[in-house]
C-alpha cells in the first residue's frame, strides 16, 4: 500500500487521540462567515519519506499533483508573487486588487543576495548556456548577487559537500508587507554518498487541506535538482511544528479519510534528458497507475 497513505493515517491518529484544542484561545484564522476557526493540534511532527523507493503520493484521496508543481513554478521558477501568474486559484483569498500576496513567497525566491564565494567559472558550470537568462548581477565591489534558487543550483554543481544549501522565506523584514506568512518557510538539501536529500521545514500544517500538497511539492523539487545535476534521489523529511485539523468542519473529514481504502503507490519516472532545473514543467514527470478514492467532499478552507 501507498506508504504516504499510512504516514497520513498515523498523523490523524496522533491528532486525534492527542491532540489538544485551542478552543479557548484567541486564534486568527477564521470561516468566510468570520467566527474563528479553531483546530486541533499536535506538536513537533516528523515524516521521512524514501524518494528512491517510492512516490510519496496520497491515494486515500487524489492529490491533484500537476497543479502542485503549477504552484512550485511560480514560486521557484517564476519567482511570482501575484496570482496572474498561477494557474489555479488556491492564492485568490490572499491577493490584493491587484493579483499580489506581498512580500511572500516568489517574492523571497527571487530576492537577491551577495555571495561572495561565486565565481565566473562557478556560474558557468552551473548554467551554461543559461546564464544570459538569470537575473545574476554584479556589484561595485565586485561580489556576485543571487536569488535563491540559483544560489541552491550554484551549490549542488559546485560545492554538492556543503552543508549550507538552503532556502529561506521567513524574513522578518518582510513579514509586515506579506499577505500570509509562508507555512512551509524552508529547504535545506544536502547530498550523501551521492544521493540528494532535503528538509521541507514547515511551521504550520493544516493536514486535511494540504499535507499532501506540501509533501508531493517538495519531492518534486528533490527529484528534479537530482536528475539535472547528476544525483540520485534520496530522502524527503518533513518536520512540521504544529500539525493540525481545523473544527469542526475538517473533522468529519478526517474520519471519512481514515476508512478509506490504501492502493498502490503510482510509478513515477521523470525526464532524464533535462538538465537545468528551470526546463522542467508539469509534463516532465510521469506518473503510472495512479489510483485514488473518489472523494466528494467539499473541503472549506480557513482563511
């Protein structure tokens, strides 16, 4: 059976038998009719899940997979932070008149910051001929400026034994102008005995709504960095501060998921001729046999 299909169930077990409400706390999130919405929680949770054995990929109900990478490239490859860019509409409660989240998420991708160990022969291993298409700029003291995403790309070709890739979007300089502070704030990758591992560090889990989600995107982060620049992939661990379902809409929900049937985990597979992350697009990766529940239940988001 699907091994993210029991991590799941393990997880809502947790909270459920656990966990405790904040019922009486003043919260922030609320329903669209404005009355609090309150959860129930668990603290410090931690899922590892195997990318060279399996797609971590939930069949309890279908995690719409490509539209999770949608949301990966215009985070990572796009470096949005406005909604006219995305594809779907899982940003639309968030955004201003104007389509923009703020300061968040693509926004801090694509920040640039001064590195002062980049070379010119490093940028022209790690892009080629894509160089002229990075916004890589240069200052009066001669110190190479990055974004993020380049920056972790410089590092797996240059120096893949540093224990210093990552990224980060929780800044505090920026949350004041940030529609929602990011959830899943950080990766940090790093790569032993040739196989690319990570960290999706995440303060906030709302498990009914989007741990799939999370999960499916950031092993597909990992599978892409790998199979560009010559790893293979390795783990994904997920550690997730405070893990959550919401009351008492999401309960019901966590039930019903519960009971529902495990299948098989689909075979993935991914192009193996592209080698350059920002190449990659939903049609780059395949998946075999995806088999899911029908799930016919409207899942009503806390705002």
């Amino acid at each position: 059976m699907s091994y993210a299909d029991q991590v799941f169930k393990q997880n809502i077990r947790r909270i459920l038998e656990e966990g405790y409400s904040d019922e009486d706390q003043k919260v922030r999130p609320h329903w669209k009719d404005g009355t609090p919405a309150h959860t129930i929680s668990v603290f410090g949770v931690v899922n590892r899940y195997d990318l060279a054995k399996e797609f971590p990929i939930m069949t309890l109900r279908r995690t719409y997979w490509k539209s999770a990478w949608d949301e990966i490239s215009w985070i990572w490859q796009k470096k949005s932070n406005n909604i006219h860019d995305l594809h779907s509409h899982v940003w639309d409660e968030w955004a201003d008149e104007n389509g923009s989240i703020g300061k968040a998420y693509g926004y801090q991708m694509g920040a640039l910051s001064r590195y002062k160990d980049v070379t010119k022969e490093g940028l022209e291993k790690a892009f080629g001929d894509d160089l002229k298409n990075r916004n890589i700029q240069k200052d009066s003291d001669g110190v190479y400026k990055l974004d993020q995403v380049d920056r972790v790309i410089y590092q797996l070709v240059n120096t893949p034994a540093s224990r210093r890739i990552l990224t980060m979007m929780y800044n505090p300089h920026d949350l004041s102008e940030m529609a929602l502070y990011p959830c899943a704030y950080s990766m940090t990758f790093n790569v032993v005995g040739g196989k690319l591992n990570a960290i999706l560090n995440q303060r906030s889990q709302d498990m009914i709504t989007a741990n799939n989600w999370n999960v499916v995107q950031a092993s597909l982060i990992v599978y892409a960095m790998a199979s560009a620049y010559g790893f293979e992939p390795g783990e994904l661990v997920h550690c997730i501060a405070n893990c959550h379902i919401y009351m008492p809409y999401h309960l019901d929900l966590a039930k019903h998921l519960l009971e529902a049937e495990e299948h098989e985990a689909p075979k993935f597979s991914i192009d193996p001729t592209i080698k350059n992350f920002y190449d990659f697009n939903k049609n780059s990766f395949h998946l075999e046999n995806y088999e899911y529940n029908d799930f016919d239940y409207k899942i009503e988001i806390a705002i």
